[in-house]
C-alpha cells in the first residue's frame, strides 16, 4: 500500500460523496464545533482583555495564567468533561474554550497597552470619554493583535477538535479515530490529511485578512512578525 | 458515573509505581525533542542571524508546521515508524519545538547591541570566539523563554500520542474514558501540570545562573 492507493481508496468510497460520513459533512461538523468555541471564546475573552488592557489592572495576572494554561492535556480536559457531563456538544466545548480564550485574553490586553500614550492623551485632551478612548482609539489600534490571537485561537481550536472525536463527536477527527480503531489507514490518512489541509487554510484566511480587511491607517503601522 | 467520586486515592496509592513508570516516559517522550529542537535551533539561528534571506521563507514555514493538528501528523507518520512507537511521537514534538525555538534563537542574536559586538571585536575576539563568549550569552534570557514555551507545550502535546498508542501520561486519559472512571484522566491532568511547572522551575533557575544579569525576560509571542 501506498500514499496514493490509500488517498484514492479514501475519497473513492461512496461513504465519501453523500451521508454522515462524507467528506463535506465532516468538514462542515469541525468548522460549525470551532466557530461556536471561538464565538464563546471571543464574547469572553476579547471584552475581558481590553478593559484589563486599557486600566492595567491584573495584567501580571493574565500573562501568567495564559501562560501556565498552555500546560493543560487537552485530550485529558476532553474525557474528563464528557465523563463528568455526558456525551454532548457542551461537553467538548467547555474545554475548547478554555483552550481558546487564553490567547484572545493575551492579545486584547497587549493590543490595548501598546497603544501609543501619546495618542491616547490626544483623544483625552480633545475631550474624549473614556469609553470612546477604548472603543473609538484604543479598540482600533488593537486589531492586528486580535486577529494575531484570534488565529493562534483558531488554529489550536481546530486541532484539538480533531481530538474531540475520540469521546464520539463529528467531525475530521472521526476519520482519523474510526480509521485507527479499524486500522483502516486509508481512511486515517485521509482523515489526517484533511485536518492539515484545514489548519493550513485557516492559516491563510487569517493571513489574507491580515493583509486586505484591516483599516489602511493600521496597516501602516503593523509591526513584522 | 452518578456515585463516582472524582478521584478514589485508593487507586492512587495502589498505583503509584505505575503512575511513575508513566510519568518517566512522558518526561522523555515530550522533553528530549525539545533538547534536540535547540540543538538544531542554534545553528539553524546562527545562519538566519547571518542570512536574512533564509530567515523570511524558514519562518513561513516552521509558522505553518506549528499550525499543523498534532494528531494529524502522528498518524502521518505511523506508516513509517509505526504504531505506539516512541519516534511517531518525538518527531512531530521535535519539529514544534524547532518551530517556537527557530524565532527566539534568531531574535536573542539580533537582539545583541551593534556597541557590544564592535567592542568584543575591538579586544580581538575572533567570530567564534565571539560568539561563544558574547553572542551566545546574551542571548540566553531570549533562548530560556523559547525553551519554557517549547517545554510546557511539548509536555502538554505529548498526551495526544496515546490516541497512537504512545503517550506517556496521556494512557490515563484513554484509560479512564474507556472505563467510565475519572481518577486516572484527573490523575493524569495533575502529573502533566506538575511536570510542566518542575520544568519550568528548572529553567528559571537556569536562567538565573547562566544569565544573572538579566531580571525580565522577553515575552516570546506564541
């Protein structure tokens, strides 16, 4: 057996083309699975991360407690929260959150603070409240660095919702699991090729938004990374 | 599951052998690809701190095999080293270190003031000698950060080995799923966060002796 025989054995099954296990289905499972951890993830982190941000209160906080997150199994948050919830969507998304809130938190914080004083006096002195500071200067001078966090969020997001298919969700991971359990490399190939191609493109959209959807003034003044 | 409890200390305490035995090969399997990640990381740097032009498209790169789904790439690799195989594991974990090590190598060297090189030139170090001597020490807070980041990382990644058959700790967490019973999963969350913080503490220690003179190290961004 070869890569070749294997990928054409893979996408040659009717089970590929149309059903639970089609490749468009599972693709649609792990996207909808990491769109709605990051949507929790966001609505916690991101408002979170700019108040702290623009006071400065509990940064050393955060930067040490993102830090030290990066150390929990997330393999381990998964089977411990479906054993504790049951099998479910809410089960999975718990950890999936908790895994990507950290670097949203980190981002909105530092995007927040490296905001040029000199701006943020300026708007103070034109009369600007403090939440239009935050919102009207501070917000937009901190989007590089959310879109930053946001896709090393996304792509660890899509990772571990690989591994989510070991306690019975959809999902690219199902292939990979049901091929391991099976030994059916075909498909576990198949299924591992899929993900990587999935990361790598969300790599790139984040790239492209990166480039093209920030305002032109931020653009400028983007710092390489 | 209803009458449960979270962890029977019971099971702890008949297994503690067990617990170490696991323990010890998750220390190899997620450590050693970060040592020999530095090992390469060094020159790997050395050569990009020379040659921009080779830094721009190695970056790329390492920043799309960091992005790879760690599973995904284990599998990929069981054909060639097969199933619950420590190499299936250390590999992939050795290319994720070189990925967050590769940019802080880089920064630690570009990070030596222009003066300071001049100066080392000016008492006649040679290019080795000085980058022994002065190059390479300044650079360590730089490198301890991207070691502590590639270590806790790689400890954390390792467990997903046992879904190959292959992952120290991570056992406990197949272990337990498959007998509705969560001791060993909580068992094994516990040692894996004691590892990470042990080594942490090892390399802050480190840091201080081999670098007293730097008080804050710099944030490394992944």
């Amino acid at each position: 057996m070869n890569w070749l025989s294997w990928l054409s054995d893979f996408i040659g099954s009717p089970d590929r083309r149309s059903g639970p296990d089609s490749i468009l289905n599972r693709i649609a499972e792990h996207l909808a699975l990491s769109a709605e951890a990051l949507f929790y993830a966001s609505l916690l982190a991101i408002p979170l991360g700019l108040l702290i941000g623009y006071t400065g209160r509990g940064v050393t906080f955060v930067t040490a407690t993102a830090g030290a997150t990066r150390a929990l199994p997330t393999l381990g948050l998964v089977t411990l929260a479906v054993l504790l919830a049951g099998v479910g969507d809410t089960a999975v998304l718990l950890p999936l959150v908790a895994l990507a809130a950290p670097p949203l938190l980190v981002a909105a914080v530092e995007g927040v603070r490296d905001t040029d004083p000199d701006v943020r006096d300026a708007a103070r002195g034109v009369g600007m409240t403090h939440r239009q500071v935050l919102l009207g200067v501070c917000l937009p001078s901190a989007l590089p660095a959310l879109l930053a966090g946001l896709r090393t969020a996304t792509v660890q997001v899509i990772a571990t919702a690989t591994v989510a298919a070991y306690v019975g969700l959809g999902g690219l991971g199902r292939y990979v699991i049901d091929g391991l359990a099976t030994r059916d490399y075909a498909v576990t190939v198949g299924g591992a090729l899929l993900v990587v191609l999935l990361a790598v493109a969300a790599q790139l959209f984040f790239a492209l938004l990166a480039r093209y959807a920030l305002p032109p003034g931020i653009r400028a003044q983007r710092r390489p990374d | 599951m209803d009458d449960e409890p979270l962890v029977r200390w019971y099971w702890i305490g008949d297994h503690l052998g067990y617990l170490g035995g696991l323990l010890a090969d998750h220390a190899v399997i997620a450590l050693v690809p970060v040592l020999i990640g530095l090992l390469l990381a060094l020159p790997l740097g050395l050569a990009c701190a020379r040659f921009p032009r080779l830094y721009q498209p190695l970056a790329a790169v390492f920043n799309i095999v960091y992005a790879l789904p760690s599973l995904a790439v284990f599998v990929v690799l069981i054909p060639y080293t097969g199933l619950a195989t420590r190499a299936t594991v250390m590999i992939p974990l050795t290319f994720y270190a070189l990925a967050v090590l590769l940019p802080t190598t880089v920064d630690g060297l570009r990070a030596v003031p222009e003066p300071v090189r001049q100066a080392a030139t000016a008492m006649g170090y040679g290019p080795w000698h000085r980058l022994a001597a002065v190059e390479l020490p300044a650079s360590v807070p730089y490198l301890v950060a991207g070691v502590r980041v590639a270590a806790v990382s790689s400890i954390s990644l390792a467990s997903v080995g046992a879904l190959v058959g292959r992952g120290g700790l991570g056992y406990l967490f197949i272990d337990g799923f498959q007998r509705t019973f969560p001791t060993p999963i909580v068992a094994g969350i516990v040692l894996i966060a004691v590892l990470a913080l042990a080594t942490d503490v090892v390399l802050v220690t480190a840091r201080r002796l081999l670098a007293p003179w730097a008080v804050r190290e710099k944030a490394v961004t992944r």
